[in-house]
C-alpha cells in the first residue's frame, strides 16, 4: 500500500513540476486537393492530348510506309523515324504534366534521393562476394548430381 502512495505521489509530483503544453488544434488536410496537381478537366484535356499525339504519331507513320509509294532514301527514312520519335516523346512529356504525371516526377526524385543514400560494396567485397556465390553454386550443383545418380541407382534396383 505505501508503494502505491508513493508511486501516486510521484506522478502527482511529475504532473505539477511539467508544464502541461496547450495541444494545437488537428490541421485537416483534404487528401485529394493535396493529391492533386491540376484540375480535373484540365487533367483529362492532358491525357486526350496525350493519347491524340502517341496515336496520330503511330497512325501516320503506318499510313505513310503502308499507303504513300515514294522512294524512301535513308535520309528520308532517318527524318521521318526522326519525327516519329519527337511526336512520342513530346506525348510522353505532356502526360508528365497530368496529376499521375506528377506523381511519377515526385517518386522519381525520392527514389534518387535513396539511391544517394546507398553505401555501394568496395571492388574488393564485390569480387569476395561473387566467389563465395559461385563456390556455393558449386557445391549445391554438386550435391544435387550426387543426389541424382543416387536416386538414378535406386530406381534401376527397383524396376530391374
């Protein structure tokens, strides 16, 4: 009973010396504005204009090799893969500016900020690592060919 008092007077003791801190009011963050990059509609026109510059890249360069009978040279070939690829990056660059866009920026740059924090092996603990891998490769291999001409003997002794 008077551990209890004293263990009572001790919290009690501990209360009053702490100041007790004012709790400041919960912010309630809407996860969907913060989420958000651009506006929805405007989201949907990125996406549309996207899909429009990939598909009509793709679409023009099978009409013009299927329905327009010209000469290609190389150098017409190399400007026309040349335009080809422009239009899809530049469709590929417009999404970045959508809010999926957005979030594939934001992840790329944490993930490289976990790279910067990897500590990489040394020439030397790589090479040590890589052996000690293949000799137990090795030994594995061997002992599952051993195993196998093992059991390879005793089912011959069975079914003979």
């Amino acid at each position: 009973m008077s551990e209890n008092k004293s263990t009572k007077t001790q919290t009690a003791a501990i209360n009053t010396a702490a100041p007790a801190k004012a709790k400041a009011p919960a912010k309630t963050v809407n996860k969907k504005a913060a989420a958000q990059f651009v506006s929805t509609p405007l989201d949907r026109l990125l996406w549309l204009c996207a899909i429009v510059l990939v598909g009509g890249a793709i679409f023009g360069n099978f009409y013009y090799t299927q329905h327009i009978v010209i000469d290609e040279s190389s150098l017409g070939r190399f400007g026309r893969t040349a335009i080809v690829i422009a239009v899809i990056i530049a469709g590929l660059a417009v999404t970045l500016f959508t809010n999926k866009g957005h979030a594939l920026l934001t992840f790329a740059r944490e993930a490289y900020v976990e790279l910067r924090k990897v500590v990489w092996p040394t020439r030397q603990e790589a090479v040590q690592t890589t052996i000690i891998v293949f000799v137990g490769v090795c030994v594995v291999s061997l002992f599952l060919y051993l195993c196998d001409l093992v059991f390879l003997q005793v089912v011959k002794a069975i079914t003979l």
